[in-house]
C-alpha cells in the first residue's frame, strides 16, 4: 500500500463526516431553537344573530413578550384572499371599517395563552376560513397558524310562552266572547217566549177560569128536560156533576 495515499483518505473522510454532521443539524436545527403551537377548533356552527367565540390558544417556549403579535384574518367561503381583520399586538386593534366593523370583541389573555375572539351578530356572509396567527420572538418555529371554519346558518324560528299568552289574550279570548253571545242570541229568544206562555198573571187565570165555567153553564142549560130523562146513570152522574159546578160558580158570583 503506497503510504502517500493515507493522508488522502484520512482527508477525505473528515469531509464526509463534516457533511453528515451538517446535515444533521440542519435537520434537528428547529426542535433545537425556540418553536410555538397554535390550536383552534377545525369546525364551528352557528345561527344568525349569534355572538360567536373564534377560540384560539398557543403554548411557547418563551414567555409572550411586546413583541408577541396576534392577526385573525378571514376568507370568504366563496373564495378569494385572506383579509386580516384583527390585530394585537401589545393591544387589540379591532377593524374600523368593512364587514366586521364593529362586530369584534377582544377575549385573549397572553399571558395565559389565549388569543381568542368574538364575533357578534353573525350573518350569513360570516360563512368562511378564519385564521389565528400568532408569533413570539424569538419563537420562529412551529405551528404559529391555526384555522376554523364557520358555518351560519338561519335561525330556527321559535314561539315563547310570552307571545303564546299575548295571543290568548288578545285574539282566542275576544272570539270566545263572541261566539258566546252569538249563541245567546240564538236562545234567548226562544226562550223568553216559552217563558210568556208559560207565565199567567192571576187576572189571566181568573178570567179563564170564568170562561171555562161559563162554557160549562152554557153547556148545561143546552141541555133539555128530555135528555136528561133520557140519560143512563153514566149520564146523570155527568149531570149532577155539571150543576155542582154550575153552583159552585154562581156561589162565587156571589
């Protein structure tokens, strides 16, 4: 073996060893510096008009300093863009202007790792991707992006107890009254006309008691001394019962 050739070699596999060794640390390079994770939830449901919670949370290897910046930004269903809409950083800066004006609270505690927000009012042009970014240097590595998607969808319409006992009051019962009259007008009538025959005063009874006595009188002195001889004892005990009355009645004459 020619000797000149060792220095060679001995050179050739330091070369190779430094390449190794580079790529390694390239490879393990970001789970050797500062790295954070950002988590929201994939999938959010709502309906119109709700206050929606865009939740977001982070965990990081440093503690969040002034430089740490949170931007939520959203993109429409439809397609398109990104567009941020919210920023913080140090303090919240909500938009002034566009769809969400006016509409976005701040809930985020830093300092707990929390950069969440919500959203009011929500409509149906909120369906869409929303993103929560955050960063916190030196922390340059890691998940700093998280998104969700939200769903609104119209709201359901409900009855409550309250407009349930408002049309009670106002319509049902007022219709109930109603009918109820109707139907006594129905009866009344009828009724107070029952009533007038069935009530006499006592100079209507006296006079028919007259006129039925004085049909009896009549009817008896209708009667000729022949018929009476000619009567069996059915027809004279119909006899002395007329002239009773007949008695009876001229007593009272009296």
């Amino acid at each position: 073996m020619n000797v000149s050739l060792i220095p060679k070699m001995h050179r050739h596999c330091h070369r190779r060893q430094d390449a190794l060794l580079f790529r390694l640390l390239v490879f393990l390079a970001p789970s050797l510096v500062f790295s954070i994770t950002v988590s929201s939830p994939a999938e959010l449901h709502a309906s119109k008009g709700d206050t929606v919670t865009l939740s977001c949370t982070f965990t990081s290897t440093s503690r969040p300093t002034s430089k740490m910046t949170i931007d939520w930004s959203y993109r429409p269903q439809t397609g398109g863009p990104p567009q941020t809409f919210f920023h913080f950083s140090s303090r919240a800066f909500p938009p002034a202007e566009g769809q969400f004006s006016g509409r976005i609270q701040w809930q985020g505690s830093p300092a707990k790792g929390e950069a969440s927000i919500a959203l009011i009012n929500s409509t149906l042009n909120d369906n869409g991707t929303y993103t929560c970014s955050v960063r916190n240097p030196p922390d340059v590595h890691g998940s700093p992006n998280s998104h969700t998607v939200l769903t609104v969808t119209p709201k359901t319409p409900t009855i409550r107890f309250s407009d349930i006992g408002v049309l009670l009051f106002f319509i049902l019962i007022p219709s109930a009254i109603i009918v109820l009259v109707l139907i006594g007008q129905m009866f009344c009538p009828e009724r107070e006309h029952s009533q007038s025959k069935g009530y006499r005063s006592a100079i209507e009874v006296a006079d028919g008691e007259e006129n039925d006595n004085d049909h009896v009188v009549n009817k008896f002195k209708a009667a000729t001394c022949c018929d009476i001889l000619m009567t069996d004892s059915e027809s004279e005990h119909e006899y002395h019962h007329m002239k009773a009355a007949t008695e009876g009645y001229a007593e009272s004459k009296c």
